[in-house]
C-alpha cells in the first residue's frame, strides 16, 4: 500500500480538518486538526469511544456536513472549496448509513437502485444493475421483496447493495454491521473484503469492535474524545486475502491487544 501512496496521488487527503458544532460555551469539538491520507484501494478503520466524532468525520469528506477549518480531497478534488460542496468531489463517493433507511414502499431492488434513479440512469439499466449488486452480496432471491419481509442481516446488505451500485471509488461505512449477530457479522464482513479487493474501493471503516478494525484494515486510526482527535494511526501487516482463520493467530491477538492499548491511552 505504501508504495502504491509512494507512485499515485492520494485518494482521500484529509488536512487540518476541524468541527466545531453551536457557539460560545455551548459549542462542541467533534473533530480537532485531523489529518489522514488513503492511498486508492487502501481500507482503514476509524475506532473510538461514543462521540469522538467518527460519523461527522465520514459526514464531511462525503459532502454531507460543512468542515469549519482545514481541507478534504478526493481524488484530488476539494469537497468543500470555499465552503460550499462539490458536487463532482463527491460523486466517486458512496456513505452507508448506521441504519439501513430503506424505503418501505420500494422492493429491494428499487431501493438498490435508487443513487441510479439520481444519477439519471434509465429504469431498465438501473434495475439490471441492482439486480446484480444484490445477487453479489447474496440477495438474488430478494429483489422483488419489500424490506419489511426481510431480517436485520438483509436489510444491511442491501444497504450495503446500494451503496456499491454506483461503482464507488470510495466507499464510508459508518457502523455497518454494528447490530447484527457475531457471525452473520463475520460473513458480511468477508463480502465486503471481498467485494473491495475486487472493485479495489478505497474504504473508511467505523466501528467499535477492535477485532474487527484489525481484521479488515490496512491501517486503523485511532480516535479520543476531549478533545476529539486522531491519537494515532496504527498499520496492520497482515497478507491479503485474509481468512477468519488469522483472528485465532497470536499476532492477531498481540495487534488486537495493542490497539486495545492506544485507545485505553487516548481515554486517559
Ligand atoms: N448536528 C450536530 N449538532 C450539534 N452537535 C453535534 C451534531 N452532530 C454531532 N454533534 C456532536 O459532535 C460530537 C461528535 O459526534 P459524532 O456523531 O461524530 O460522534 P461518533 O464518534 O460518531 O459517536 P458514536 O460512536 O456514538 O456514533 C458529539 O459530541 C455530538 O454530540
Ligand atoms: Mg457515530
């Protein structure tokens, strides 16, 4: 990955970004002087505790919600130039939600389809093209559902579905497999790795599981709160493809128990 940083320009630069949410003794620091780069295809995990300011982190490179200080590029494109969103910034980039917020009145695939519909994509094309993002994270059989007849797991990989149906080049996951039971997680998180490695997406990854940040990265940033910050950006050597096999190795375990050890620091 370092090399591939070395030859080709960043994909996603986060420079000096800071947020601050009100005015006056009211105001909230949910972000101070981030600074992160991600090299294309690159997959990194931000870990922190409750309101450290992951999601506004995500929000703001993905055009969602204003920086007040510092800088954020995507493929060399400032999102936020003089304060307003780029919209041609932010097209490579796809966010995938805590919740699934799927429409209830859609089938699966027309909620998969649906970034396609505001893209201005044609009905049969986009309804093809979600049909076969469904069928690769194992919903082929549930397209013509409607999400209400479909459990936890389902809804989040068809989240997962549409968020990768406009081709991403960067892909935001804010805690996308956070509810679900323990292996429905590790099969979900093997499509995703799978599914990256393949369309090589640049990633940024929130969660709260350690094992899971040290499984899927190539580098987990680690964040504090009060003030929220990055304390510190760990690499994670493990060869690709990985297995769920690994997460028994003590390497893994010795990783898991370091970054343990940074985020118990950054709270103290
Ligand atoms: N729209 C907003 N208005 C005011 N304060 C906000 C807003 N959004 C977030 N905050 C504050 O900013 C801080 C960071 O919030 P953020 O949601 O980014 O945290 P987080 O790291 O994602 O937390 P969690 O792990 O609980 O999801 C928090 O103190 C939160 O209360
Ligand atoms: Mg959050």
């Amino acid at each position: 990955m370092r090399d591939m940083a070395l030859e080709t320009p960043p994909d996603i630069t986060v420079s000096g970004l800071s947020k601050v949410f009100g005015h006056g003794p009211e105001a909230v620091r949910a972000i101070t002087d981030a600074n992160l780069t991600l090299a294309q295809g690159e997959f990194l995990s931000l870990l922190g505790p409750s309101g450290c300011g992951k999601t506004t982190l995500l929000r703001i490179i993905a055009g969602l919600e204003s920086p007040s200080a510092g800088e954020v590029l995507v493929r060399g494109r400032p999102v936020w130039p003089g304060g307003r969103r780029s919209a041609a910034a932010t097209r490579p980039v796809s966010m995938m939600f805590q919740e699934a917020r799927l429409f209830p009145w859609f089938t699966v695939a027309e909620n998969v389809a649906l970034p396609l519909r505001t893209a201005g994509v044609g009905r049969r094309e986009r309804m093809e093209r979600a049909r076969r993002i469904c069928a690769a994270v194992g919903l082929e059989r549930f397209t013509d559902h409607s999400p209400g007849q479909l459990s936890g797991g389902m809804r989040q990989r068809a989240s997962l579905a549409r968020a990768l149906v406009t081709d991403p080049q960067v892909l935001l996951l804010d805690e996308p497999f956070g509810a679900l039971d323990a292996m429905t997680r590790d099969t979900l998180n093997m499509e995703l790795l799978e599914v990256c490695a393949r369309a090589n997406v640049t990633t940024i990854l929130v969660t709260h599981s350690i094992a899971e940040a040290a499984f899927l990265s190539d580098r987990v940033a680690v964040l504090a709160s009060r003030p929220a910050r990055i304390v510190e950006t760990v690499d994670i050597p493990f060869a690709r493809p990985r297995s769920l096999d690994l997460q028994r190795s003590g390497a893994f375990q010795d990783m898991v128990a370091g970054l343990r050890h940074t985020l118990t620091k950054g709270a103290a």
